[in-house]
C-alpha cells in the first residue's frame, strides 16, 4: 500500500486514458479538456481548496493514483467493483472557512484515497459528463471547468474578459424587461442528493431501474461521490474541484429543463439565478419553473434570497460599478487615494453587510490596470507606491483584516508580497499574533491556521507563550494542528509539539471516522507500523518537511 493507504494495483498510462476518444466532442464543448486534463486538474490541483492556506498542496497525487489505483474501475465484475470501490469510502478533514458576512463555511478535505476515486470516476466518464453540461445552449452557468494555467482547470472567480460581456449580455436582456428575478438554492452543496446524478445523466426513471455501475456512469459516479463523505448520500463536500463537475451535472439539466419552456434570459453563478423577465406574471412563472425543477432533485429555493427587483436599477446598487467608477491617477499612488477607494469599498461594504468589496479592492489595488478593462482585478503589473504609501497601505491592510478576518488569505499575495519594504516582517510577526488571540476568542480556527501559515512562511517567531499556542489544539481543528506542529518543531517549542503529539495518538484509540477527520495530522506524526496497522499504508510523501513553504 502507498502513503494514502491506497492499495497497489498495474499502473496506467496518461495516454491510455485517451485512447478511442472521439475528436468530435472534444472540439464541441466549451470546456475543451481531454479525460486526462481533467484527472490531473482534479488530483494534483484540486484536493485542497483556496481558501485552506497555500502551503498545502496534492502535486503529484495524479502520478501515484496511476500506479496504485489505475485500473481500479477496469474491473469487468459487478459485485466486485463495488466490493472495491467501497474499500475507498472515507470521511474527511472539516476546515471551516470565514465568508465574507464573518460566518463560517465548512469546507471538506477529502481522503486522498476517497477523492482518487472520485476523480478517476470523472475522468473515466468525461466524454458523457462535457456532452451532458453542454447541453444548455446558451449556457446559464458562468463558472465551469476549463484551462485556468498550470494544469488547473478551475476557479471560482471569471477574467475580466468575461464579465464584461456578461455585463453586454444583461444590458440586451433588460431591453423590454420590467422585471429582474434574483434566486439562490437553499444550501447547495450540502442539499444535493448523490442518487440524483444518474437521474441527471440517465433520466430517473431509468436510473431507477438499475445499480449497476459498469454500464451506468451516474452509478459509479453517485457510489464515488458517496465514499468522499463516507458513504452518505446527502450532500457534496464543499472546496475538492470535484464537487463542482458532480454539482454541475445536476444544474445544467436544470438549466436545460427551464431552457424548453422558453427560458433564455438567464444568468447563473453556482446556485445564484437572475432572469430578466418582460412582466410580473412571467417572473412569478420563473420562480414556479424553478423551484419545480429544483424539487425534481430534491432540492429547494431559499425564499429569503429569492426576490422580483423592478426595473430599471440604479447602478449605484452594483458595488463593482461603483469601485470601478474610481479615478486612479496614471503615475506614482498616493496613500490619500488609497484610502479613499478603501473607504468607498467600505461603505459598499457596509450597505452589503459583507467584505466582498474590500476583497475586490484589495485585488485591483495589488494591480495596475489593463487599458481595455479598467475594472478588472487580474491587472498587468504592481502598481507604483511611494514607501509612505506602502507602508501605510500594509498597516491599513492589516487594520481591516483584523477587523474582517475573512479578508485575511488575500494580504499574502495581494498586500506584503506586491508592496513589500523595510519593516514588512515586524509587522507580519505583530499581525500573526493577534490574529490567532482573535481567532482563539472568536473560535475561527482558519484565522489562526492563515497566522501559522505567515509566521512558517516568512520564518518569524511568534510573541506567545507555550500556554495560548497550546489553547490552539483545544478548537481540535486538523489544519491548524498541523500548522502548529510544524511551528513548534521548527522552533523548538517542545511542550507545544507534545500536546499536538498527545492529540494524534489519542486518534489511535478511536474508530475509522475518528481519525479519517484527521487524515492530516494522522500522516504527519504516526509512525509506518501505527499507519500500516491503522489501514493508513505508509507515510504520507508529502511529510512535515515539505507541508510549508518558507521562502518569501
């Protein structure tokens, strides 16, 4: 067995996965991914979820799943395929993430073993699964799978490229509109039914009618998609990419359905909808239309964000217009026109009740502009600061990530590294410390693993005792614990290594759902004989050593 306690099966090639595969379909859908593209999408870029810190990563997963589980699927018996399948079935790491309304999203990390499976599934039924999710013509859903650069296939967030002709489209659409239907799904991810993919796929009369999982793609993939959250049949696991290719497959037959009774004017963002409808009659049959077509999954609308908005709209209620309204001078960036944006996103903010304008602000603000797109965030170069204006914007940076942690995971990347300058450590080793006393205060587990995250990066030393880092284990969550380890190792904190040390090996005592919760730490302190012994295999290649990156 390998370190994810994936048992040993004859390895497949990247180009046997193409073998047979029919030009024709590739070239029709937008996605424009072989089975292969998806698979290394999936395992090497996919498994953890952006908003986990960075330091983590599955690179070179794909690789070890080829040699270990390549032929897994290939079994020609239908009881044992199951049988074998179901050696995969996990639970997973809970990661609760903080939205931009400062509540937490609880986020999955699957089992490697689990997630392998999941995605050779997809990868062996890719051809089925693009033909299915284009069927909507035109496509409502604006986020899909395709290259995003260096093998990964997904973000959440569309080019600026593409939100302006969103922004085209919309504009055409409200000609003749009266009316604009704004509707969400009531909680996903966690609402969709594994059963109901081969009834997208398959239709669910048919997909009724058998279990099988060799000659039904929506089987094996239901079955797959059940062992990420050991075996249940209620609810994806929100952050793996997979989530977002079984999640679609179910949405764009929605979308399809609502699409042969004459809807066409429709926008959808994940679970969000807008529809421009010509009266109020027809927004009122809209949201009949779609929350029938919702129930045919056993899914549901959620009232409280469903709503039918008059038109015309100031556009001042768009808080992306209005930031973009912003005239920054063409030279050097002064800290006064810095704070004015920053202020104005916060005023977007506070109307909102969110901190998604402070997260778009700091993203155009780490940027210079392209010409043609003067509200795009994904900008050319760094924009020109004085060191006033960078050390000022760092401080003002942090203030407001203290004050909205969700805000957090983007000062990296967008603040110390774009505008880093004499001091910029200090401040960072200050930053950290208050952001795990506030995340111990608060119980935001992931604001302390982002602070551990900084701290182990740019190689600091945290102004805390043994005492308050040690309250970190108590919030038992898997990611910070293994954060914190990595610190207390690196500096010697042996008390701290101990008690995090103390918590794996109570794992040993407990049940398999027990320790899969804590897959992660269980690789890094279990000895080879404790994981062999535990069904973990053996150690987990991607070990403490190489867990966090601490170049700057």
């Amino acid at each position: 067995m390998n370190s994810t306690g994936i048992a040993s099966a004859p390895a497949i090639e990247f180009d046997e996965l193409l073998e047979n595969l029919g030009i024709t379909w590739y070239d029709a859908t937008k996605e424009h991914l072989s089975p292969s593209d998806v698979l290394y999408g999936l395992l090497d870029h996919g498994l953890f979820n952006e908003k986990i810190p960075p330091c983590f990563s599955s690179a070179g997963l794909t690789q070890i799943v080829l040699e270990t589980m390549g032929s897994l699927l290939d079994e020609p018996d239908e009881s044992t395929l199951k049988k074998e399948i179901g050696k995969c079935a996990h639970d997973y790491v809970r990661y609760e993430a903080l939205r931009d309304s400062n509540i937490p999203r609880h986020l999955g990390i699957p089992h490697p073993q689990a997630y392998a499976a999941q995605a050779l599934a997809i990868s062996k039924h890719w051809e089925t699964i693009a033909i299915h999710c284009n069927k909507p013509d035109p496509a409502f859903s604006r986020i899909y799978v395709r290259h995003v650069g260096d093998g990964k296939i997904f973000e959440m967030n569309y080019k600026g490229d593409e939100r302006f002709q969103f922004e085209e489209d919309e504009l055409r659409w409200m000609s003749g509109a009266q009316f604009v239907v704004a509707a969400d799904i009531a909680t996903c991810f966690p609402s969709i039914y594994t059963h109901s993919i081969p009834w997208a796929l398959h239709g669910k009369e048919t997909a009724k009618g058998s279990d099988g999982l060799i000659d039904f793609a929506g089987n094996l993939l239901d079955r797959c998609t059940q062992n990420t959250r050991d075996r249940q049949t209620n609810g994806l696991l929100i952050g793996p990419h997979a989530s977002t290719i079984i999640s679609e497959i179910i949405l764009t037959q929605i979308d399809a359905d609502l699409q042969k009774k004459g809807y066409r004017e429709v926008k959808r963002h994940v679970d969000d909808y807008r529809f421009y409808a010509a009266n109020f009659d027809e927004a009122q049959r809209f949201i009949k239309d779609l929350g029938l077509g919702l129930r045919a999954f056993e899914m549901s609308l959620n009232e409280k964000k469903t709503k039918i908005l008059p038109l015309p709209r100031p556009s001042d209620e768009d808080w992306v217009l209005v930031l973009n309204r912003f005239q920054f001078p063409n030279d050097e960036l002064k800290f006064s026109e810095i704070r004015s944006y920053l202020d104005l996103a916060l005023t977007c903010g506070q109307t909102l009740g969110k901190s998604t304008p402070l997260n778009y602000a700091i993203k155009v603000l780490a940027k210079t502009q392209a010409k043609n797109n003067p509200g795009d965030p994904d900008g050319i170069a760094t924009r020109n600061l004085s060191l006033r204006a960078k050390r000022m914007y760092t401080q003002e940076a942090m203030n407001l990530a203290l004050a909205y942690p969700y805000l957090v995971p983007l000062l990296d990347e967008h603040v110390f590294s774009p505008y880093w300058h004499d001091g910029t450590l200090k401040k960072i080793a200050e930053f950290s410390r208050e952001l795990i006393r506030i995340g111990l205060h608060k119980l935001y587990p992931d604001t302390i693993a982002h602070a551990l995250f900084l701290v182990l990066k740019h190689n600091l030393v945290l102004d805390l005792d043994d005492k308050e880092l040690i309250n970190v284990i108590a919030l038992d969550d898997c990611v910070a614990n293994v954060l914190l380890l990595e610190y207390a190792l690196l500096r010697d904190r042996e008390k701290i290594a101990k008690a995090v040390k103390k918590r794996a090996n109570v794992l040993l005592k407990l049940d398999a759902r027990e320790k899969d919760k804590h897959w992660l730490l269980i690789y890094q302190i279990w000895s080879e004989s404790e994981l062999v012994g535990n069904g973990y295999g053996t150690r987990c290649p991607h070990s403490r050593e190489q867990t966090v990156h601490r170049d700057r």
